[in-house]
C-alpha cells in the first residue's frame, strides 16, 4: 500500500501544489540548453516532465551473479565490460559484442545494426544489463539487452536502488534526465488530486502524488505495478470523463422521437425476410428496436464481422421509422456500397410496404429533382445514398433516423450533416462498421454510443468456408492455378493491389500495370478487368455490373472492393504485397470471397521483412474471427496506428493502453459516466477538481463526436 510518502516532497516552495502548467525551466538545473532536448521528448512544463514515465527499470536491488541467471528469465547483472567488438558477417548486417564480466562468468550483450554501442563503452567500464538469458553457440548472451554505465571501474554503485530508465534524446544522457525527473517530483510531486477520494477508496487507488512518487522513485516493484494502475485509470478517466460529459448534454438537449417498434411494416418484413436470422442478428435488432422505442435520441453502434448480416438488422430499424410516420437516411461512403443496399433490401421493403429510394452523385438531373420532390412531401420513407444525401438541396418532411455505414470514412461534419436534418427533432443514429474494433477501443473512441455486436456469420459463411494462404515468391504459379482452377469451374476471381499507377516502390504492383501483364502474359485466354477508386461512377458501376453478370473472369482492383461488393460467384482472392496491409484491412477484403454456397480461398503473396510483419501474417492465416484479429492488430501495431485513432484526435495515451487494460478501461468508463449522471454540471465542491479538468482536458482535445 502507499504508506507515509508526505517527507518525500519538499514543501518549501509553495507553488508545488499548482506548477503542473509551469514552464519545466521552473525544475532545478533545467537551463535553456536542456529545456531545449528536453522539448524534444515533448516535455515543455513541469507536468510534462512529471509525466515523462520509465518504460523500463534496473532493479538493482536484485542483481544476481551471471553463473546464477536461468536460462530463458529476464535479470538485471552488474559486472565490467572486458570486450567491445563489431562483426559485419554480410553487406548490411552489423553485430555488436559487448562481453560483461563479473566474479562468477561473463555474458556476452548482442546488438545487430547498432555499431554505435560499441562507441559509447570501453573496455573497464562498470555496467548493469538487463535482458533475457539465453544460450548461443555455447555463450550466454543477451539479445538487444540495456545497457547502462554506472560509473568507472572501482566507483562505488548504488545498488539496492531500483532506477528508471527514461526514453532520451541527444544533448540528454539517461543520468541527467533520472537526475531532473528527480527534483521535479521532489520539489512539485505534492499535485492535487482530481478523483474524490471516494472514489479513490472504492477502487483501492492511491493519491496521485504516491504514484508519481512511486513510478519515478519506486522502493519495490511492487510499488511500481500499484503506481502504473492508478496512473493509467487516472488516462482512461480522463478520456471517459469528457465522453460521458459530452453524451450527457446530448441527452439533455436533444428532442426525441419515441418510435414504434412492432408496427405492421416491421411485422410485414420479418415475414419477407427468405432466412432465419442469427442468434446475434436478434439479439441487435431487439437492441436498436429498445432504443428507438425509448423517449431519447438513440446512439448505437453495429459493430459487424465481415458477412454477419448488417444490412438486414438495419433494415428494421429502416421499417420502424416508416411505420412511425417518420423517414430514414442510410449513408454509404461509396455507390458501391449504396447500389448494394437496394439489391440486398430493396425486394423485402417493397414487401414490406417501405417506399424507398436511391440517391448517389450518378442520379440523373430530372430524376434526381423528382425524387427530392417526394422526399420533402414525406412519399418516400427510406432513402438510401451516398455523401449527397447531406447536400443543402435534400430536405425531409421528417427525418427520424439516421443509419451512416463504415462511419470511419466520413467526418464528423458530414456524420452531423445527416443527423441535422432532423428539423426540430434529433434523428436516432445508428452507425455502422463492417471493420472489428476491440472493445477496448470501442468504448474510447465512440464511448457515447451504446454498441451491438455480430460474430456469427449467417447460413454457410461459417469460419471454415475461406482458406487462407501466405504464399512466398515462389509460389505464385501455382497460386496463378488455383485461379484457372476456379474459372474453369464457373467461378470468378479477384486480384489485389495496393497502387493504382507506378510507384517509385519496385515490389508494389499498380493495379493498371497488373491488369494489363496478367491479361497479355498470364491469362490471355481468361477476361481480365479493372476497377480503381479513379474510374469515374458510371465506369465502376460498369464494371461491377459485367463481374456480376460473370462477363469478367478476374477482376483487378484496388482495395475499392474492401467493403460492400458482394459476388457470391466469387470464389478465389489473390492479394499482392499483403504485408501492406493492416490486419483489419486484409479481413475485409478476405470477406469478399465464399460469400456464397462455394467454399472461398485467400491467397496473400507477401514477402515481410520484419517480426511484427510475420507475426502479423501468421495472424491472418490462422485467424478468421474479425475481433480476434482487431485485437491482435492492437497489440502488434499499438493503438497509434489503429484506423480512426490518430484522426480522431484521441492523445497518444503515456502510460495507460487499449490492449491489456480493458478491465481498467470499463471501470473508468463506469465511474466517469456515474459521476456525470448523478451531477451533470459537476457543481458538487468534491467534483470542482473534475470540473476544471474536464474544462482544460475538452479544450485540449478533439475527441470523435459521434453524432
């Protein structure tokens, strides 16, 4: 537990308590020089440096002679270097050996392409490394271990100390950054703290100054753990703390429409539908149903595996807005997709008694005038489109529900575009992804939106109905083959490339230039078309129209294809340069094969130079659960990286994380929404902390409006 920390800090200087915000010169021997590399790091304020966290430690206080280390642990040895070498075994390929020396053996730290370690030691150095024991060649070693002088030969070493090591930059050695983290905690750690300490006792959190305390001068590493969870929570709630905000003025302002939700035209279309829906289906349409029924503005998210039925859920919702005497917008970010509303759902609506309509960019002039005409009137109930459904031209006699798909690819103005077109009223959202999120990250970026999931996929789409292969260099005739194979069969296929023209990249494969080779060289007797994000409308729906109608063998396209095409009568994907892609990505584009009654195969050529780019195909060959891959994703490329992270404004989190802490995360979200509801205003004296947090924090970030 945290114990008596208040001797810790100095309370001579009465600005410790508010200096969070002061310039980080305020910290003693912080001159204009190291402010300067300190600015590089991102630390400009006192805060900033507070807040500068270890991502590793020398636990010196548990130092084990060499001899002692097992095989396959982790430890930290102290010893002296007795050899400093360079290898070049081949042309671009460096190993540095640093051999440590202590009384009971020498391990041997192993660094490639790192030539510059062997110019910040020497021979007598004194040093503490810390890696993984392992054995090579007969040699313990360590691969890529830390390392760090602790003096010269013969200096007495603070050992017993747990020390912190700091990410640096030039004109900062880790000493001097240790030694000003130091003072800044030992004269301003005394912060505030912003969580009631109701709060902080219901969750067996300590103070925030025994944290910081214990992350940059820890006594144990159980203190460290105990410290790293209060800090993260401390990250997660700020974060949840404006969602929550920001959802309970929605609530509180918006108008409702409290639809009906078992009127004849939902009936009508259960009957319609030809299926059995999935367990998952039901399960979201009673969700979004609840919601719609409710006297509250609905904010849900569907969050979809690749062909677990998504459409047809929305399609109830669609239903229950027209049987309210209300209209509804479906928005798609591509005609494509729109297109593949109506043939997926146009015969069941109209089966239903749901007048409905389509709207893109290609709609003809006059027809386009008469169609805004009956949706102004209120005679269409349901109009399905693209981005011109938000156009100034597009009014509705009474637009209560919104349904935007892959919502990622539209930004916040044209997601608030539709919804305000509501007139007096707030439409319900309901947003759409056909992209797993990890729940984790879910709850952060739409935390204000309540979410349904799908994981089954309907009739044969089962998770053995595609094939996954990662096929090398050498195997693409055959890969070629397998193609020829499914043609001959009546079937079709698909080739992917990430590039439209040429690139400067040798090893990417432009989609014009790969359509032409594969039509000339490797299937002139097969028919080869294209299809790119480039081609005008009218010529993607060209082209779609003929692979439907099986007039095109192969199609080559860009990922354009990700999301929405449905040809059940393609069998077969080949992908160039799959290590290209995130693992998310590479799911969707899986999911355009075995949509129908024959077996499908995934058939990535990748050639990855890295770990994480193996790790990462391996992912994708043994695994077909989207969310599984989400996660996976996370954990390999970090939440930075993730589609929708980085545009949404979201800060890259210091401590806290969307893998690993989903725990953490949910308590967060649970008591930072408790807290709004109960005082909305935050006026409580023991919420005033929050208030002005919260007031800075909005102010600073640009968390995703949803809606």
């Amino acid at each position: 537990m945290p114990g008596r920390v208040a001797s810790r800090y100095r309370a001579s200087d009465p600005r410790a308590s508010h200096a969070w915000d002061e310039p980080v010169t305020l910290v003693r021997n912080v001159d204009a020089r190291r402010a300067e590399a300190l600015a590089k790091l991102g630390v400009r304020t006192v805060g900033d440096l507070l807040s500068h966290y270890p991502f590793r430690y020398l636990d010196l206080s548990a130092v084990r002679p060499i001899r002692d280390v097992p095989l396959g642990t982790e430890a930290t040895v102290v010893g002296t270097i007795a050899d400093v070498r360079v290898k070049q075994p081949r042309p671009r390929l460096s190993i540095t050996e640093i051999a440590v020396l202590d009384d009971s053996g020498v391990v041997v730290g192993v660094w490639f392409n790192q030539p510059y370690m062997a110019q910040r030691y020497e021979v007598g150095d004194r040093v503490a490394m810390a890696g993984t024991m392992e054995l090579d060649y007969g040699l313990k070693q360590m691969k890529s271990p830390f390392l760090e002088r602790l003096g010269a030969s013969g200096a007495p070493i603070a050992l017993g100390r747990i020390l912190p090591v700091y990410r640096t930059t030039e004109g900062l050695s880790t000493n001097w950054l240790r030694r000003l983290v130091e003072s800044a905690v030992l004269d301003f750690g005394d912060v505030p703290d912003a969580l009631p300490a109701e709060l902080r006792a219901r969750r067996g959190l300590p103070p925030l100054k025994w944290a910081l305390r214990a992350i940059h001068l820890p006594r144990s590493t159980e203190e460290i753990d105990v410290a790293r969870r209060r800090l993260a929570y401390q990250e997660h709630f700020d974060l949840q703390l404006v969602v929550a905000a920001r959802r309970q003025v929605r609530l509180a302002t918006s108008a409702a429409v409290a639809h009906t939700v078992d009127g004849p035209r939902v009936r009508a279309l259960r009957r319609a539908v030809p299926f059995a829906l999935t367990d998952d289906q039901e399960r979201a349409v009673a969700e979004i149903l609840a919601d719609m029924a409710a006297e509250r503005p609905m904010n849900r998210m569907l969050l979809g595996d690749v062909g677990s039925g998504k459409t047809i859920v929305a399609a109830f919702a669609l239903a229950a807005a027209a049987d309210s005497g209300g209209q509804a917008a479906m928005m798609a970010p591509t005609e494509v997709l729109a297109e593949q509303y109506v043939r997926a759902l146009g015969g069941m609506l109209d089966d239903a008694g749901v007048r409905w309509a389509l709207l893109t960019g290609s709609t003809p002039r006059a027809e386009r005038s008469r169609m805004l005409a009956e949706v102004s009137s209120g005679e269409i109930d349901v109009v399905f489109g693209t981005h011109a459904l938000i156009q100034k031209d597009v009014r509705f006699a009474r637009l209560t529900l919104a349904v935007v798909d892959e919502q990622h690819r539209f930004g916040v103005e044209q997601r608030l575009g539709l919804r305000s077109k509501g007139g007096g009223s707030t439409p319900d959202l309901l947003v759409m992804t056909a992209t797993p999120i990890p729940r984790s990250l879910a709850l952060t970026l739409y935390g204000d939106l309540d979410a349904s999931y799908l994981r089954a996929r309907p009739g044969s789409r089962g998770p053995g109905h595609v094939t996954t292969r990662i096929v090398p260099r050498t195997g693409r005739a055959d890969a070629y083959e397998r193609v020829r194979e499914a043609v001959r069969a009546g079937r079709q296929a698909y080739v992917i490339c990430a590039l439209v023209e040429e690139s400067d990249s040798a090893e990417a494969r432009a989609a014009t230039r790969e359509a032409h080779r594969l039509q000339t060289s490797v299937f002139p007797d097969l028919r080869v078309g294209l299809l790119t994000g480039r081609m005008r409308p009218a010529e993607k729906r060209a082209v779609m129209e003929d692979f439907r109608a099986g007039k095109i063998d192969v199609l080559v396209s860009t990922t354009v294809v990700e999301v929405g095409v449905d040809v059940p009568n393609a069998t077969v994907m080949i992908v160039e340069n799959g290590e290209r892609y995130g693992l998310a990505q590479l799911h969707q584009l899986r999911g355009r094969v075995g949509r129908g009654e024959h077996p499908g195969e995934f058939l990535v050529f990748a050639d990855p130079k890295t770990e994480e780019g193996r790790r990462r195909m391996q992912a994708i060959a043994e695994t077909t659960d989207g969310f599984a891959l989400a996660e996976a994703d996370l954990r390999l490329r970090g939440e930075g990286d993730i589609a929708g992270v980085r545009q949404s404004g979201l800060p890259t989190f210091k401590i806290a994380s969307f893998s690993g802490q989903e725990d953490l995360l949910a308590l967060a979200r649970e008591d930072a929404r408790g807290i709004v509801e109960s005082d909305p205003a935050l006026l409580s004296p023991v919420h005033g902390p929050l208030r002005a947090r919260l007031a800075a924090f909005e102010s600073a970030l640009s968390v995703v409006d949803s809606g």
